[in-house]
C-alpha cells in the first residue's frame, strides 16, 4: 500500500493554481509550455495526483521559477 498525504498533494495543487493564475497562464497554455497533456495540469492542481519530480522541472521552467519555489507553500 502506498502512503500519500492526500493534503499535501491538494495544497500542492492549490499552489501551483495559484502560481500559473499570477503568471496570467491558462491551463492549456502552461500545459503546451511544459508539453504535457492538459487534463495533467488540472489533475494535478484539483490535487488528484501526486506528480513526477521530472514535472515539478518542467512547470519550474514554464513558470520562470526556480523548482523549489513550487515547494514554498
């Protein structure tokens, strides 16, 4: 059985939300920026999955912040 703290992984999703809306970013738009699907995007900020490290990369890099800035919530 897997351990996920499934708060965690919606305060996770809520900060990301919250990021992509500073940056004025759809989810399409930051999901072509990150060339992944769209429906991960929104999965991922209803906090529904617990994301890749490799992801928390590439929304790093198309949000113009650095990876631990995702982690500051």
């Amino acid at each position: 059985m897997i351990n996920r703290n499934t708060q965690y992984i919606k305060e996770f999703g809520a900060h990301l939300k919250t990021l992509r809306k500073q940056r004025n970013l759809t989810q399409e738009q930051l999901a072509y920026d990150c060339d992944i699907p769209i429906s991960q995007i929104g999965r991922i900020e209803r906090g529904e999955v617990n994301t890749t490290i490799s992801t928390l990369y590439l929304l790093s890099k198309a949000l113009e912040i650095p990876t631990y800035e995702l982690l500051k919530f």
